[in-house]
C-alpha cells in the first residue's frame, strides 16, 4: 500500500509551524506572508482530538505578527516564536492551552530577526537570530521558557557577510542534551551548518554540498541521533527547482549530497523506526519519502504543505496552504520500509 496523507480543514488558509505531541495532540503556526501570499493574519492553532476540529488560539495581537516556529511539550504547555526585526520577535509561552499567554522575549535589537527555536529537554532550550554585529545571536532558557538571556557572543564563529538563517521552524534544531545544530544560507555555492555540544555556548561551523543564495540555503534540519542526521536545502520556490539532501554520519563535522525530492521542499521530518534511514519532506509542489537515508525520494502527494513534524508513537503531521492539515496515514514498519 502507498503512502497519504488523511487531510483535515483547519480554521486558517496558511499554517507553516507544526509540532506533534501525541496522536491527539498537535501544534501548529502561520502568518501573514506578504504581498505575494497574502492569505492569513498570524495565528496559533491547536487540536486535541485527533485533528478531526482545531482551534484558533493565537496570543492576543498575534494576528499583526508572523509566527514561523512553534514548541509544544503536552495540550496545555507551547512556546510560539513570532519572527520580525526589532519587536515583532517575540516569544510567547502558555501553560493553559493557548487561554492566556505570556509574553517571555520581546526583542529590542533593531536588527535582530528570530528564526526558529528548540528545546534539549523540558528547561533547556535556545533560540536563534539572524547575525548581529557580525555574529549569530543565541538566546538560552533554562527554566522551560519562562525566561531567555542572550548567550555570550565569544563562542560563535563569525557570519559571512550577508549570511542568515531560513525561518522555516527546522531550520534550528536539538538532539540530546547538549547538542544543537543550525542552517543558513550565505552568498556563494555552500551553505553553512553551525554546531554546539554545550546548549549553546560554543559552536563550530562547516560547509556543507547544499547550494547558498541564489539558491534557498539550508531550509530543514533533521538527526536521529547526535551523530547521524540530514540537511535539506538548496532550489527555487520560483521555479520548482528540487531541493537537494546532505548526510552527516559524524554529528554534522562532514555532510555528503545524497539525493534529491521531486521539487522544492521547505521542511522535513525523520519518521521513527529502528533504522537511520526513513524521512518524509513537505514543500509548495508535493510530498516525497526516502527510506534509504536520503539517497533516493519518491513522491507520493502533491499538495502544498509547509511544516511536517513525527513523534515516537504519534505518527506524522503536516500543515500548509488552503487550510490544511494532514495525517500520514500509511504506517512505516520497523524496518523503515512502508
């Protein structure tokens, strides 16, 4: 049997954040995007049941913002990261559901942006802005999101000029409880992966076969464990343009190109089996699989899907335009193969 999606209506036409929790329990974010997709406010929405109904619970003003990352550790307790310069990066954290939220972060530097967000576990947790003052900014929490403080900038390596980070939700990542990765797209012919081993304070930087500007960069960011894991990246949204897919064995020190989807893809999601070897990535044109670490990739939708998320025994969900949310339907065996 091939593999679907099972496509539910959600209450908003563009969602692009997403995190699963459970197979009743999903997060998920979307903006405003521009002139160009101009086709829904800011908003936070949440199911309990399964995706069958989902409810706006976007902070109040959020319709006004761009809400690019969202984190969820059960039905009643998310961050949702809203992406901007100056103050329109923020992030919110509710323990209710999405009742009240509390604004922990609102940002002050003018030429800061947020890109994405990730948590080590419960407490621990970073955020990632785009270079300021010729380096990346960190933020770090260690009290669950409750509150953030701007990591010293001594540990990061030096941005290249023009260089930053694609707000796709994935494009910052953590595994462990130590280590972090993250994308970016400089100018010229390799985008960059920027690693730490102590939750933020020191990084070091590779460059990796994903093409920079004019290409999108890196876009997705994916491990299974701290050694293995994928980078997605690379095309033309313009044009359709496939994306192309790096491997890491090493923890990210060395990537090797391994193939490529269909088309363009923003976002990616390891399906959890008992192999290194099974992902699923979503863009504007369709969804393809690979079962073999990211060497080959099969398409098997083409609906518009921004964000995708997996979890342990919770199965996998993407989120897009049109109103849409959507289940992977066809279970993955053990082995990795559907």
């Amino acid at each position: 049997m091939s593999l679907s999606w099972r496509f539910t209506q959600t209450v908003t036409p563009s969602l692009a954040g997403i995190e699963v929790v459970n197979r009743q329990v999903v997060w998920a974010s979307g903006s405003f995007i521009g002139p160009d997709e101009a086709d829904g406010p800011g908003i936070v929405v949440r199911t309990i049941d399964g995706g069958a109904s989902w409810t706006d619970v976007t902070p109040p003003g959020g319709e006004h913002l761009t809400f690019r990352d969202i984190r969820a550790f059960d039905r009643d307790h998310a961050l949702a990261l809203a992406s901007g310069f100056a103050e329109d990066s923020k992030i919110y954290r509710t323990t209710d559901g999405g009742i009240k939220w509390n604004p922990v972060f609102v940002n002050q530097e003018p030429k800061a942006f947020y890109d994405g967000i990730a948590f080590f576990d419960r407490d621990h947790g970073i955020a990632l802005s785009d270079p300021v003052g010729g380096k990346f900014r960190i933020l770090t929490t260690d009290d669950g999101g409750r509150s953030w403080k701007i990591a010293p900038k001594n540990g990061m390596p030096p941005a290249l000029p023009d260089e930053f980070g694609r707000a796709t939700g994935t494009c910052l990542v953590a595994k462990g409880p130590r280590d972090a990765w993250f994308g970016t797209q400089p100018v010229g012919p390799g985008s960059r992966v920027f690693h730490t081993r102590d939750r933020g304070r020191t990084w070091s930087v590779v460059t990796t076969p994903i093409p920079g500007d004019p290409d999108f960069g890196i876009a997705s960011l994916a491990f299974w464990d701290t050694k293995h894991g994928l980078a997605l990246g690379g095309g033309d949204p313009g044009t359709n343009k496939p994306s192309v897919v790096a491997a890491t064995a090493d923890g990210g020190a060395t990537w090797t190109r391994v193939g490529s989807p269909a088309g363009f893809r923003t976002n990616m999601a390891l399906i959890p089996t008992n192999t290194r070897d099974t992902a699923v990535a979503v863009g504007f044109s369709g969804s393809d699989i690979t079962t073999d670490g990211g060497r080959t990739w099969h398409q098997f939708d083409q609906a518009d899907l921004r964000g995708v998320s997996c979890k342990q025994d919770a199965g996998c969900w993407a989120v897009g335009k049109n109103f849409l949310a959507a289940e992977l339907m066809q279970p993955i065996s053990a082995t990795g193969r559907p």
